[in-house]
C-alpha cells in the first residue's frame, strides 16, 4: 500500500491533491500514508531528497 502511494503521488507530478483522487482516498489518508513512509524508510517523500532516493528505490525495485 505504501509503494503503490508513492507511485501515485510521482504519477500525479507530486500534486497530492491529484494523488488523493488517482487512489480513491481521502487527502488526510494519503498525508498519513506519506508520513508512515517517512517513518519507515527514514526519507520524507515530501521534500525533493527524500523522494528523490524513494524514486530510485521504486526503480531499483522494479530491476529486480
């Protein structure tokens, strides 16, 4: 769910509110989700860093 999140917060170009409707959910929903990702990962997908290293990670995933 959290991968899935952030693919859909770059597929919308980082708009959040695109983000929320592109997943059906409600905008506090994909805040949280952003916020459990920063928790686990220790790198916030709202700041350019952080999604910048998330994004590769989603790269190097999909290499697999």
């Amino acid at each position: 769910m959290l991968w899935e999140t952030l693919t859909a917060l770059i597929d919308a170009d980082y708009n959040r509110n695109k983000a929320a409707k592109n997943l059906f959910i409600h905008r506090g929903t994909l805040d949280y989700r952003l916020q459990r990702i920063a928790s686990v990962t220790g790198c916030d997908p709202t700041t350019g860093r952080g999604v910048q290293l998330l994004a590769a990670a989603l790269i190097t995933d999909s290499v697999r």
